[in-house]
C-alpha cells in the first residue's frame, strides 16, 4: 500500500464526473488498498477516487456507527448508487479535498446504497447518521459536486474551533 496525494479545491479534477468501474482487477484493488491507507493517514472518515485524482467511480466509507468495543471499519464502494433515504440531518460537514472549512449541510438521517465490492459483487449497505452523511459526501464526488456548492452557509473560523467532521 502506498499514500496518495490528495487533491485539493481549485484542482479540476474536482469538478467531473468520473467513469464506472468495469474491471475488478489487481489495478483496482491497488487503488482501494492505497486509498484506504491514504484514509487512514489523514485521519478521514470518507475519500473518493477523484480525491486521488482517479476518475473512476470508487469510494470509502468509514462505518463509525458499531457497538461499544468494536473497532470502525471501512467500505468499499464501487460503482455505489443510493436507492433509498429518509429523513434529514443537518451539520457541519468537511472534506480533506477542502482543508480546514466546514459547512452547514443538510442530509438524509438515512441512506440505502447499492455497490459492487473489489470483485465485482453487489451488495446493498445501510448507513445512519455520519455514515449516512458521508454515503452521499462521497458519491457526490463521483459527480464532480463539492459540499461547498450545496451548503446552506460555510462556517466561520469561531465556529470551526467547535467542531467538525473530516469525509
Ligand atoms: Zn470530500
């Protein structure tokens, strides 16, 4: 596994919608196993294929939500689709593609997503809350959309000595 950069706001790369995954190959899997290294490294909860500059639809999700005592795992989502959501949530909301800004930004309270694992089988994952959250944050990024395009407001440097959530 190797850590890849990370691309950063301003990058066009950004903006474009990336192309499905139509070969579950080593390449693939090279690019999921560094990703997650280069998640985990910058300590997110959620990164994108475009975030490394692959336009191909890819992206991790950190499942934060297990029981006492259980450790946090990653998902791997490729070609994800959500199918189903309810409710609404309403938060601050980063991205390691948007160092150190937050937004407020309104999100299902659930999301049902469909996804091909590294070898290609679909599988159908459930998330509430921050993992909810980041489901959408992360898919967004296949299209090319920021959540600085769909914020109600951007946080201010007071409020961002609160808190906030990296994806
Ligand atoms: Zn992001």
């Amino acid at each position: 596994m190797a850590r890849r950069n990370i691309v950063t706001v301003g990058d066009r790369i950004l903006t474009k919608k990336c192309r499905p995954v139509t070969k579950f190959d080593e390449r693939l899997h090279q690019l999921l196993d560094d990703m997650r290294e280069t998640l985990a490294l910058a300590d997110g909860v959620g990164l994108a294929a475009p975030q490394v500059g692959i336009l191909r639809r890819a992206v991790l999700v950190l499942e934060t939500n297990v029981p006492e005592g259980e450790e946090e795992y990653v998902i791997e989502l490729v070609n994800p689709d959500i199918i189903e959501t309810s409710g609404e949530q309403t938060g601050a909301e980063g991205c390691l593609s948007v160092p150190d800004e937050y937004g407020i930004v309104r999100r299902p309270e659930y999301a049902k997503v469909r996804a091909q694992d590294r070898y290609g089988e679909w599988h159908v994952f459930e998330g509430t809350g921050l993992t909810a959250r980041c489901f959408c944050h992360e898919i967004d990024h296949l299209e090319g959309r920021l959540f600085t395009e769909i914020c109600d407001r951007m946080l201010t440097e007071e409020e961002i000595n609160g808190s906030g959530e990296e994806e």
